[in-house]
C-alpha cells in the first residue's frame, strides 16, 4: 500500500501489509476519524475465498485492529466495504448476496445474512426514516434490493438488526441477479445491467425513481461515486445542507465518464465532450476533486468540469514530468511556462497577480518544511535552499531546457578541458625546472 501526498506529487510511505503467497488487497474504505483505513485481504484456495478485514494507521504502517480473521472460508469473493454514516457501523457484502454487519466500537458480528434473493444491500439515507412506522431511537437503515425488483428497509442497532416485512415494488422486467447501490444524503441510487443508473428518492406518495439525464441507454454504467457536498457535516445548519451541492461521477462500460448534480440529475460535464484522454475504471471524490483510477494504473485528480488538476499521480517517476504541472495556480503555471519557452518575463492574461522573482514561490509556500527535501511537480528535488522563484525557476531550467543544459555540458567539459591543459602545464614546468635543477648539479 502507497500513501501519497496529492498535493505535492510526493509518495510519503510505502507499507508492505501482505507477505504471504496468493494474498492479495482487494477493498480500501477510508475510516472516520484520523489517517486510517479499513483494508480487506482476500486469499482464494480452490474456490474457497478466505477475507480479513484490518484497520490500518496510514502513517506507522501499524495494524490497529483485526475485525474479521480469515478463519472460517467465503464461498464468493467480498464486493465491499462501506462505513455508516455515523461510522458505527461497518457493512460488508458479497457476489453472492451475503452480507454482514459489524460494530466498529465493539469489533462484534451483529449480523450476518446467508441466503437466497438478495440482488443488493447498502446503508439508506436517514430520510427515509420516515417511511417505518415503531422504530425506536434514531437507527441506522439498510436498504436491501430483492431480485424480484422489490424494496425494504432494515434497522440497524448497536446490538441488532430488524428487518422489515414491508417490501416496495421498485424495479420491474423480470429477475434481477445483480443491483448495485450508492447512498446520497438523500436519495439512493441504483445501477443494475444494461439498465439506466436510476435515483431513488421519498417522494409524496411513496418512492419515485427518476433516470440521470443526457445517459446513453447503450452504454451501461459499471461506477457511481457521490461527493459529499459543501455543507454535509453534522453541525451544519439546515440551510446549508439545502445549498450543497451533491455531485455524483459514473463510469461506463467503454470507459468514458462524467458528472451529474444529484438534485435535479442534469449532466454537468463529459469525458468525452473534454479533451482529456482518460478511460476511467473506477471513481471516487475527496473533497472537490474528483480522482479516476484509469485502466492503465494511473490516477487522474480532476475537478468536476473535468479539467485536469494533476494529469498523474503514482508512485514512479514520471516519464514525461511536464505533464504534472497542471496542479499549479493557473498564473503560476503560465508563468513557469512563458519563462521556460520564451525566456522572457511577459505577462499573460490573468497573471496580473504574480510575484516577484524574490519571493517564495506558491510551491514553496505550500511545502511544509519537514516534508523537504522532496520531489517537485517536474521530478527535480526541492531542498531547504530553494527559497525564492527564481532560485526555482532556475533550477527548472537547468534541468529541462535542453539549450541550458547542453551549455552546462559544454561549460562542464570546457572546465575538464581547461583543468587538463592547466594540469599538463604544471606539470612540464615542474619537468622542466627538474632537468635545468639536475643540469645546474652537475
């Protein structure tokens, strides 16, 4: 596992976590509080699939807690790992329709369910509270999709899950195998087949379900991703919980992407409408950003116009280090720029703000001190000793133009040069006053 800092392009720890023949990480899921993450490991022997689910401190590398222990074989692989919104609770599905609640505080098994007929489980906005009648305290919900097409709701307590006997009809068109479901604040949205990824939200008269717009009906979507809008924090004020903005990003089956709002599911931008060249395998937001696993390994962080913010980021040096420049402020950006083409300081439009050569560059600025030396957007170390733009800009240039460099290559082999000469200088005037020395001797 590889913790990197998006910011500076920089690979902070590397944690080697499995150690043992055919053990392989297969689920991330972020934890609520502090730098850990829950880690699934998955170990198939003859179609028996063996799972522990571990947290983990990012920074020590350390395991702080052992949920499940691989001790009892999964006929199916684990699909995923979700935390509930209060993060008290932690779900874990299955290919097959199993699933199981755990408690996070306790470590304990609070529920498992082994059957038949289940095409989908995850956690339900708290919204749709509203719909159960009984309910005591303020439960966690668990909306489980049946593959008849049906609905309900199940109750989720610190020592229990109720489940519900009241089922809505929700989906139609025969058996459903296989559902997948992405809770918003509120709504639920589902993705099943060749079907239209579809919005489930509380409506007057019971559950309406309405598609995204602009979604071509001949290209399944494979991901959905909800960003936790402006807004979504517990001690927010209801009035900013209504002027949030929830973005939700789908992947399809031939890796084009894009960004829709989730209150009115108007379609915000396009990948293949834009001019990046990614093909997204799988999505998921931090913050603002959007950051796309692509199908060749990489990762792309972009905004939700999907412009690129930082074209790559991985744990290898890069190969064409220009490219990562993008996450810089755009005046930085085409300042560095105009500079390293033209060699002239020039102002373009919107660079009105830039700052002197003397002062620290927003790079700079933006680093931590304890975090240098480290490796700079172009791949160059930045040390303690790069303090002002300049000093910046020329380390760029010595290091990527290659009429500088060539001049410091010629300037470096007119050193040798001169250095030989001065040496074989010396050295025939040291000869020389030895054999006039030897001469006068005799």
């Amino acid at each position: 596992m590889v913790l990197l800092d998006v910011m500076h392009n920089v690979t902070l720890r590397r944690i080697n976590i499995v150690h043992s023949g055919g053990t392989r990480i297969i689920l991330l899921s972020p934890h609520r509080w502090g730098e850990s993450v829950w880690m699934v490991t998955n170990k198939s022997t003859q179609l028996r699939n063996f799972h522990q689910v571990t947290l983990f401190d990012c920074r020590s590398g350390s395991p702080l807690r052992v949920l499940r222990r691989p001790t009892i074989p999964d006929s199916t692989r684990m699909k995923e790992i979700t935390l509930s919104a209060t993060g008290t609770f932690l779900l874990l599905t299955f290919l097959d329709g199993t699933f199981e609640v755990w408690g996070v505080e306790e470590g304990d098994l609070i529920y498992t369910f082994e059957g038949m007929g289940v095409a989908g489980v995850s956690w339900a906005p708290q919204s749709f509270l509203s719909c159960l009648t009984g309910v005591q305290g303020s439960p966690q919900l668990l909306a489980i999709i049946f593959t008849d097409g049906g609905m309900s709701l199940w109750t989720v307590y610190k020592d229990r899950v109720v489940k519900n006997r009241d089922v809505t009809s929700l989906l139609s068109g025969g058996s459903i195998s296989r559902v997948n479901c992405v809770p918003t604040e509120e709504a639920l949205i589902l993705t099943h087949g060749v079907k239209l990824p579809l919005v489930v939200s509380l409506g007057s008269f019971g559950f309406s379900l309405e598609a995204f717009k602009s979604v071509s009906p001949n290209n399944p979507a494979i991901y959905v991703a909800v960003s936790k809008g402006e807004g979504m924090c517990a001690n927010n004020t209801r009035t900013e919980k209504n002027n949030s903005v929830v973005l939700v990003a789908i992947a399809f089956t031939d890796g084009a992407f894009g960004v829709w709002n989730a209150s009115n599911k108007e379609r915000i931008s396009y990948s293949r409408s834009t001019l990046i060249n990614l093909t997204a395998k799988q999505l998921t937001w931090i913050a603002d950003k959007l950051f796309v696993l692509t199908t060749n390994g990489d990762i792309a962080v972009l905004d939700k116009s999907l412009t690129s913010a930082n074209s790559n980021v991985s744990c290898k040096f890069h190969r064409r280090p220009l490219q990562t420049s993008a996450f810089f402020l755009p005046a930085h950006r085409t300042y560095i720029q105009t500079f390293l083409e033209t060699q002239t300081m020039c102002e373009s439009p919107g660079t009105g703000n830039l700052q002197s050569a003397s002062s620290p560059s927003y790079l700079v600025q933006s680093i931590d001190s304890q975090r240098r030396p480290c490796r700079g957007p172009f791949g160059q170390v930045i040390t303690e000793g790069i303090t002002t733009l300049a000093q910046e800009l020329d380390l760029y240039k010595e290091t990527m133009v290659p009429r500088h460099i060539a001049n410091q290559c010629n300037a470096q082999l007119s050193k040798n040069v001169r250095r030989r000469l001065h040496f074989g200088w010396l050295a025939f005037l040291v000869k020389r006053r030895n054999n006039a020395s030897g001469c006068s001797f005799v």
